[in-house]
C-alpha cells in the first residue's frame, strides 16, 4: 500500500514565511542565517517552504539571531486581514525590498505606485490576445 505524502501543517507553513519575511526584513541570506542557526542553507530553505518543522529550541535561535520574540512567529488567534496580506507580501522574493522603497517614498509617489500596481495587476488578470 502506497505510503502517503504527508501534508505540511499551516502552523509550520506560516511559522516559515514568517521567518523568511524577517529573513529578507535584514537583508540575511539563507546561508547567513544557516551560520547563525549551525544548519545549512539547505535546512533553512525546509524552514521556510514548511516542509521540515522547526524545534522549539531551532526557533528560539532563530528569534534571537533576528533579534524578535520567539511570539512573533506564531499567528495571532484572529489576524486580519491586511496583516495576513502583508506577511505573504513579505515572504514574496522581492517583497521586503518593494515595502522597505515604498515607506522611503512621499506620499505622492506612493500614489503613483499604487496606481502602476493597480494597473499592472489588471494586466495581468486579462487573458494575453492569441
């Protein structure tokens, strides 16, 4: 009888971009980070992606290497949405950087962008002419 494939847990997920968003948050690299924890980059990638779990004990270095609070991995009981929306901004390649620019930017500019980002994602919602 074929063996399942396990599932990973949405805890486990979310504990792994959490870590990669703070990750990119300090310009770290999963090697830098790997350093730090005595892991490869290899594991820290299985961290992030939520296939490995990560020990109690794995995470408390983590937080302190990233200078947080082991609690600020752990989904709040009722998270709303934009936070929700802004941590998996976060843990997007490129992500951290697009928020860290954007708070740089004044308030017009910012509107500029929003207005580009508005109208690129509906470009990107239309199916391409064949």
């Amino acid at each position: 009888m074929p063996r399942a494939i396990p599932v990973a847990d949405p805890i486990d997920i979310y504990i792994g971009q959490r870590l990669r968003a703070e990750r990119l948050a300090r310009k770290m690299s999963q090697t830098d980070l790997g350093e730090a924890l005595n892991v490869s980059f290899q594991q820290i990638q299985k961290y992030e992606r939520g296939d490995n779990r990560v020990s109690a004990s794995m995470l408390t270095r983590a937080a302190e290497a990233l200078d947080l609070s082991v609690t600020e991995f752990f989904p709040p009981e009722k998270m709303s949405d934009a936070t929700a929306r802004r941590i998996e901004i976060g843990a997007l390649r490129g992500g951290a950087a697009l928020t860290s620019y954007f708070a740089a930017m004044t308030p017009a500019r910012r509107q500029i962008l929003i207005q580009v980002a508005r109208e690129l994602a509906q470009d990107s919602a239309s199916p391409d002419p064949a």
